[in-house]
C-alpha cells in the first residue's frame, strides 16, 4: 500500500483508517521518515492527521518502553511532533490542537520536563494545551514513580517465576 493508494477513497469507508495506520507501522527509518511526511503533506482531514503518528508511536507490536511512550518509536513521534507542532496545529482548527499532545507521552520525568519547557512558550498555549499538560503531567510523575518503586521488586517476581529449561 503505497501513501498515494490511501489518499484514494477506499471502497469501504473504514479502510481509509486501516490503510493510514498501516502507514505508520512501518519499521525501516527512510519509510517512518516519509510516512511522517505524508501527515504533513498529504490530503488527510483534520481529523486523520494524528492517526500515522499515533500507530506509529504506539506500536501494538512493540514492547512498551520501559520510560518512554508506548511502542518502539515513541521517542522519535515525541521529538518529531515538537519539531513540527505549529505544521500540526496549523492543519486542523484550534480546539484540535491539544490532541497533539497524545503523541508525545510516556513515563519519565526528564520527557514532562521537556514538555513542559516547550509549552511554557505563550505562543504554544492554545485552547486546552496548559490543561491537557497539567493531566498527562500527572499521568506521568504517577506512572514514573510507579516505575522507580516497583520495576525492581516486579522483575525479580517475574524472574523468579521462570523455569529453567
């Protein structure tokens, strides 16, 4: 499925999302690039344009990272979707916006940080921004300290449980 064949109308409605998620499953880094190019260039609706990145950042065939967001390349969506945050929100109306900040989760402390950073920018605050960061903030202190309390004492059950062959 090349990007051109889903920026045609699908004959199913629905496979239109298929074939945009299917876009970002892509593991090898010229085609990630490209897909990620297409959100910004190609014939998508306001509403699609979160779709290749998201699948892309929360790869269901990946393991989570342990700090970072929830697939393989969470950390690659995160960085690319700060450097092209005003491309994004120019692409969709105002109120869309803070749906960006979905893409650039994870659990760690030093990625709220910088969150944080690139948002205390007055121009970067649009409808619903400092509000949706205050919630994922939260989400992420909690689920980084879940983490530093706990990871170790889990990995040593986990481990415990397994059976040498």
């Amino acid at each position: 499925m090349t990007t051109a064949a889903a920026s045609r109308p699908p004959r199913v409605p629905s496979d239109r999302a298929l074939y945009l998620v299917g876009i970002g499953s892509f593991r090898d880094p010229a085609l990630r690039a490209s897909a990620l190019d297409y959100t910004l260039k190609g014939p998508l609706r306001p509403q699609e344009t979160q779709v290749i990145p998201a699948a892309m950042s929360e790869n269901g065939l990946a393991p989570a990272s342990a700090r970072g967001g929830g697939g393989e390349f969470s950390d690659e969506v995160m960085k690319w979707t700060l450097d092209h945050w005003d491309e994004l929100v120019a692409k969709m109306p105002p109120n869309f916006a803070s749906r960006n900040l979905r893409l650039t989760g994870g659990c760690s402390q030093e990625r709220e940080a910088k969150l944080k950073q690139f948002f205390a920018d007055p121009k970067r605050s649009g409808p619903g921004i400092q509000a949706t960061l205050r919630r994922m903030s939260d989400a992420m202190e909690e689920c980084s300290s879940l983490h530093d309390r706990e990871a170790e004492r889990v990995e040593r059950w986990l481990n415990s449980k397994v059976t040498s062959p």
